[in-house]
C-alpha cells in the first residue's frame, strides 16, 4: 500500500464519518441545540481534514510525475 493510498482510505474514512453524523442530524437525534454546535463543528474539521488530505495527494502525485 502507498502513502497515496493509505491518505485516500483516511479520506474515506473521515468523509464516511462526516456523512453519519449529517444523517444522524437529519434524523432528529441531536437532543439540543449544544449537541447541534457540537456536531456542526465535527463535520466541518472533518471536512477540512479531508481537503487538507485531498490537497496532499495531489501534491505527492505531482511530486512523482
């Protein structure tokens, strides 16, 4: 397994995380609005770590071109 690989597999996993506690939100199981702050701000450094991961790999592949 490359490094390229391992990052995308982090990537979906951390995307796949994003997606659950979106669903669970969009299910009414966010008991108050703390709990709704809590997990908004979950998702979005998730998503950050995603970008951040997406933005290594292209810089790694473009390292090897």
């Amino acid at each position: 397994m490359t490094v390229s690989d391992l990052l995308q597999q982090i990537r979906k996993n951390l995307d796949k995380q994003r997606l659950e506690i979106a669903e669970s939100m969009v299910n009414g199981r966010v008991s108050d609005f703390s709990s709704y702050q809590k997990n908004v701000g979950i998702a979005e450094g998730l998503m950050q770590a995603s970008a951040i991961i997406r933005e290594t790999i292209k810089s790694i592949n473009e390292e090897d071109e």
